[in-house]
C-alpha cells in the first residue's frame, strides 16, 4: 500500500518547478484582471480561488480559477456584463470561450494551462448567495483553514476518483466536485480515512455533515436531500454539495474502494490505457451508434442534450421490443458527438406475443377484433391463464431500420433533444458492424472511446481479469 | 339462431333407426354380462348406465356403459379381480382393452360400438362410496328423473362443447363431463340458458348449485373447493361435479357463449376440418416436436405422462432464456404419442445480461471473481442502479441443441415422466423445419394437429377472420 501512494503522489505532487510556473502564470492573469477591473469598474475586487489557492491541483493537470468580486448593489443584467467585460478585457491577448451554461464566465488558455474569470458577487455573508459561484470564496477561505497537511491527502483522493471516472461534478460524469474532495479529506483524516469509510457505506444512506450542523437529528437529511450522497456544505448547511453525484458513480467510489484496499494498484489512479483493438466481430452484442456534427453549443449544454437523447434512443427501442443494455452519450466539445448504444442484439424475433385482456372482460371484443382483423396475426388469438393472447408479427425487428425511420425528421417527438435533432435533420448518420469501425477508427480518443464502451469494465478491474 | 339451432339438431338428434341399432346393442350387452356375472358371481347386479340410459348421447358419437354392481363385503381386491372376470366373460367374443388408470374396466367394440364394463360396489345409500364409479347409478337416477324434453337440449350443449374442445372430464381435456352437461342443462332450463348464463359468468366465480344445499352461504363454496367451476353434485354435496375444469377451458367456454350469442353459427358445434397448408416456412416462430413410440399405457397414463413431459420441457427452456409460446401433449392413444413446443424463435442472443448484488453487498465479491475469471464474459462487470450486472455469451442459443443434450439419457432429472424418459432412451426424436413439416404430412391426423396448433385459433373464431 504506502510503496503504491509513494508511486501515485511521485506523479501527482507538482515539483517546485511546475509550482514555480503555475505561481507566475496565476500572478500574471491575477495581475491582468485587476488591471481590467481598474478600466472597466474599480469596485471590483480580484482574488485567485480552486485548486491553485488551495494548492490542491494535480501535476499536470491544473485550471487557473480568477474570481472578479462585484458589489450586490448590480443588477443580474449589470453583473453579467460588467463581470464578462472585464473578464474579456483579462484575456485579451488569448484564445477563449464564453461559458454561460450555468453562470457567465471566460475560458482561456494562458502559457497553455486553462484559465477561468468567474465574475460573482461580493454577498456580506454566507447564506445571501446572489448567483452560483458566490459561495467559491468562502469555500476557499473555510478549506484553507484545515487543509494545512492534508494537500497531498486531496491529490491522492482527486486522482483514484479520476482513474475511477467518478471525479467531477458536472452533467457528463454526476461525480464528486474537487471541493467534495477536500471535505471529504478534511472530515476522514486523509485519502486511507475517505477510502475507507467509503468500503464501508451503505447505497442510500451515505451522510457526511462535516460542521456536525444535524448532529443528533441525521434522519432529517434524508428528507431534506434527495441524493445518493449528501455532504452537507460547511459554508451553507441548506446545500448538499455532493447534489450531482449519481447512484452509479457513488457505488463505483464503493466498490472501488473496497477492491482497493483488499488488493492496493497504482491502476486505480492511473489506468492503463485500453489495447483498442477495434475489430471484434464476434462481440456477441451489438453496438448501434448515432454520430452529430454542428453541436457548438456550451459543453454542458451538449452534454445535457445527448444525455436526454441517450435515453430517448433507449426509451424508443425498448418500447419496440429490443433489449438494451446501455445508452452513452459522448462529446468532443468541439462540435461532433455521439450516442453509443449497445444492445443485446439489433435483430429481434419476427413476433411478440400480445397479452390481452381476460375473457371475461369487456375488453376482450376489441382485442380479438383488432387482432383477428390484424394481417400481422400469425397465431392465435388462444386463451391462456383466462387471458386472450396472440402471436403478432413484429414492424420492426431491426434496430438500426427502427432508427433510420423514427429520427427521419429529427425525432423530437421521441423526445431527442432540441439541437440534437437539428443537427440529425441535417444529417443522420447511423452507423453499426464494420462501418462503426472504421469510423471509430480515424482517431485515438474514438478508438478508446468504443473499446472502453465496448469492454465496459471498470479500468481497475481489468487486471485483475488476467 | 332458430335455424342454427336446428341444422345442429339435424345432425344430434339419431334417428329411430340409429336409436333402435343402439337399443339393439346396448341391450344384448346387458344380457351378456348378466349371463357373464350368473356364472361368475350371482349376487352381482347389471345395469345399463351413462348417456344411452338417460336418453342423451350424440348420433354417431356413442359409448355404452354397462355397470356390474357388486356388494359392499368384497374387498378392494376381491372386488377388482370379480368385476374384471365378469367384465373379461361378458365381452369374451370381442376385442377388448383392459383399463387400469383409475378404475378398472374393460373397453370392448361390439358392432363398431364401444363398450364399457364397468364394476362398481352397490352402496346402500349416497355417501358411502367405496369405489370412483359407485357414484354414477345415483347419478342416472337422479338426471332420469329431471331430464325428461330436455334430452335434446344436453345434445345441443355437448355438441356445442365438443366443438369447443372443452368437452370431457379426462386428463387429455381438463373439460367438462356429460354429467356436468346434463346438470347445467337441468339447472339453466335449456341449451340456451346455459350459453346465456356462461357468457355472463365471471372468471374466479363460477358455482352452480343444482339442489341449493349451500343456499345462503354460497361463499362457503369456494373455501370447500378450489377449482375454477364449481357445480355441487346432487348426490353428493360434498363432491364437486365439474372439479376436472380447468381455468383455460372455462374461459374458452366463456368466451365461446359471447361470441355465440352475438353471431349464432353452426361453426362453433361442428368445425371445419382446417385446409392443412403444412409447409409454412416463413411462419415468423418456431415449432419443435419431441416424438414418441413405444407408450402402451393406458391413454389416462400416456396423457398424464405427456402432460408432465411438456411442463417440464417448457420449464427447461425457459430456464435458458428460450420464450416458449406454449407445450402442448398429444398422443393417438395407441403407443406413440409427441410435446408439440410453440417458440417465439428456436435461436436466441448469444449473450444476456446477469443482474448482480448491489455494490455494498457481500455478494459482490462473488459475483466480480466468478464472472472476471469466466470464459464466456463479454462486456463488464459494470454498475447499473447500484447493482453489478454482467453480459455473458449464452451456453446455449438454439432450442433444439439444448434439448438434444438435456434429454440424452432420458430426461428424468428435468422433469421428463418416467415412461416418456424411457422412450426417449430407446430414440431420441427432435423435429424441427421441414422435418417436422414431412414428419406431420404423413397422415391426415398429424397434419390436423400440427396446422391448428400452428394455427392455434379456436374453430369458431376462424370464419370471423375472412
């Protein structure tokens, strides 16, 4: 175990010549931002908050998060074109993309490392949040007085979650946020303490209350939160700040955790990256594919609505009979995207048996008329159990036709999202077999993209495997 | 309907000639067995019994029964062995068939007639019942006395019940008897009145109480006797008359008098045989046969062993992921006999999906090492719902290979009746496809069976199809 986390924290722990370049680059766009806010609105304050203020950040891996503080005087309007004209003056000299998902801000790329403006307000106290990102200075503020000791603890726990793919709060992964991470840390004593009281939690019933806010009375949270995990915020204790994280990402953290502990591998932080090899024929199931081009919306707002599609797509071929086992969505963020499906199998028997109602019932003259009239009956109607039942021939027992007919003109009444189906209407591009393949093929992130689909096993349960 | 109900009749009703060969018949049988029990045991008594003493059997469908009434002091076996010479010494000049399922009796043919003799204890009143058969005299007595202008009318019933295939208390049809026939009729006033009162009755609660001797506490009935009609026998309040009604044929009885009574047609008493199109091959499902010779048991014991086998069959592929559509038994009740198995297809998925235990749960650990170290994985583990779940390649993807090696040694482990298991040592035959199509042409019986069990709608439904 201690050889393995000497191993990881060698490859997560920033050497001072990295701090040294991470330092200067965060002084210089702090620097640059104040200058902005000078020109555009003096009022504002700048101050440098995440994983960098709280020297939480993994080598290599690192945003640089610049807060622009603005007085709770502004309207929602003023605030948001004030913060991002300062924010856009900041970065002037970059590259950048205007984020407004959720709440306005600025990405940039300074030096190569990612750099965010947030603009939020300056409330006098926690509690008077007037936008989303009010609480991040607090949440600095109360991190930093407990982190002191722990920083590594954090690296180590930030990175298993992110070997898990369980690291993140946003749409894409429903995961646990950096800040979670740091609670998490702070409350167990370390990334061991974390880990294992995470071999020990219970699916439904997992409770961090870090300020002990509802000591004695925890069954309240249960009512008050309606999430896999509750972590109630420190700075705010009507928060959960564990709200994103799904059921299946906290029983992957669970299982993990356990797996980990019982048999300790670097391949929990670090996965191997899979052996693509892509042409398996003889997979036993079938993976469908609907791929999208001309998806320039926000990151979050992508992934949202191939999310929503995903499960329409699954909604629509269980109704019709197909079994599917998963619906993945997947983005780029560059425009193009996916949903992956794979199905038991894309090709389903020619009939179905349609149970109808019992003989007895007032239904059961429009059950037999309807099938009797029916030229897809091919047997029947019988009686079974004092049910009418009949064997009718399928519309569809191909998954793909199923598709291609029902997203012809986009498939929003299938409820597929609303830039999805603009951009099927443009182009539907369905693909399956050796044509996935070869599609998936063309670049190294489509080729990991199918294998690990195609594999679905946790990365740290590839090993074991041998 | 007036006119259905007399071209029905037409062909119910026997004419005098038809009615005095039976007379003929049925009258010299008696005297032979009268003359048989003088020599073999001269306390005996003999009686003419069954639905040519009350008037009701059907022109051209007749058995002659013919009862040996032996005193109460013989024992069981005493009792079997008298009953058995006397009935061997009566029809010594004709063919016979020792009946030994429940009762023991002889089955001969005497001018193209069956004839049953049938030994029975002469109990000294109802309730005292020694013996299954001791029940009929008090039964033709007791329908002698309120049958009288409604033979006809039983006919009608019978007929129509025959043509149903709901018809007969035996194993092979779960059905009613002509008992029951001839109670419904006495109670309901009429052919008709039982058709009416039958497509109003409800299923879970069908009881005919004929002598009223639960009147006031009806609910009672159903606590006493769990089966889908109740029809309180007369001479025994104890006894339910009609016990052998199975739910399904209740139902088609049900559903049958609906449709008679909207649309009155000699169809439903007197089917068209089906144009037997044998060779479908683009049927849309599967139909397998498991064929059997060498069953010379009773026709009760080769139906009842048939019975099983099917249960068992369907039992087996289910449990391997096969969508039996139906088992159904058949035998020609002289030795060889088959499982007609209807599927929604013979081949399935080479994989599914195995739901595992939650992720907090011991069992996980379990399921993870079993299906990582197995060789049939395909895709996982992963985690769905908080549950490990796993896609494996099948062992087996087609029904009759599964089959084929299930019933290798006879089946008995899977619930094959013995019989069958040892006919199926002797030679496995598995029909499938065009097999199965050239094994059914043979004769016009089989091809009967296999197209309406392809075919499997009731008669009377056929015509409403066009």
């Amino acid at each position: 175990m201690e050889k393995v986390l000497r191993q990881v924290l060698e490859q997560v722990v920033p050497s001072d010549e990295e701090r040294a370049f991470v330092a200067r680059v965060a002084k210089q766009v702090v620097e640059k931002t104040e200058r902005a806010a000078e020109r555009v609105f003096p009022e504002a304050d700048v101050t440098l908050q995440g994983s960098v203020a709280k020297d939480t950040w993994l080598s290599g891996d690192v945003d640089i998060d610049v807060f622009v503080l603005l007085p709770t005087k502004l309207t929602r309007d003023e605030f948001r074109e004030i913060g991002l004209a300062i924010a856009r003056e900041a970065l002037r000299d970059y590259r950048v993309v205007e984020r407004f998902a959720e709440h306005p801000y600025l990405e940039g790329y300074v030096e190569g490392l990612r750099v965010n403006v947030v603009p939020c307000y300056r409330v006098d106290e926690p509690g008077r949040w007037r936008s989303a990102a009010d609480r991040t200075p607090y949440h600095t503020e109360y991190v930093l007085k407990r982190i002191s000791g722990l920083n590594d603890e954090v690296r180590l726990l930030k990175r298993f979650m992110k070997g898990l793919g369980v690291y993140g709060a946003e749409i894409r992964v429903g995961g646990f946020s950096g800040y979670v991470c740091e609670l998490l840390t702070i409350y167990f004593g370390g990334f061991l303490g974390v880990v294992e009281a995470a071999s020990r939690w219970r699916l439904g019933q997992v409770v961090v209350d870090v300020e002990g806010y509802y000591r004695g009375r925890e069954e309240e949270l249960s009512h008050l939160f309606d999430s896999p995990v509750v972590v109630v915020d420190p700075v705010d204790k009507s928060r959960n700040a564990a709200a994103a994280v799904s059921l299946d990402k906290l029983a992957e953290f669970i299982a993990a955790s356990k797996a980990f502990l019982k048999k300790p591998s670097t391949e929990f932080f670090l996965p191997q990256t899979l052996a693509t090899e892509l042409a398996q024929a003889d997979r036993g199931f079938d993976i469908l594919c609907l791929w999208l081009d001309g998806l320039n919306q926000p990151p979050d707002v992508v992934w949202g609505q191939l999310r929503k599609t995903a499960n329409a797509l699954q909604k629509l071929l269980r109704q019709w009979g197909f079994n599917v086992l998963e619906a993945t969505p997947w983005t780029d963020e560059r425009g193009s995207g996916c949903v992956l499906l794979a199905l038991e199998s894309s090709q389903i028997p020619e009939v179905e048996k349609r149970i109808g109602p019992p003989v007895d019932s007032d239904h059961a003259e429009r059950f037999l008329q309807k099938h009797l009239n029916s030229p897809r009956l091919v047997r029947g109607p019988w009686i079974e159990g004092g049910r009418w039942v009949a064997l009718v021939r399928r519309k569809y027992t191909n998954a793909l036709q199923l598709l291609r007919e029902k997203l012809a003109r986009g498939g929003r009444e299938h409820g597929v999202a609303g830039y999805v189906a603009e951009a099927i209407k443009k182009k539907l591009v369905l693909l399956q077999g050796e044509e996935l393949v070869k599609w998936f093929s063309q670049k190294p992130e489509l080729r990991e993209l199918l294998t690990s689909f195609a594999e679905r096993k946790p990365s740290w349960l590839r090993k074991n495997a041998g």
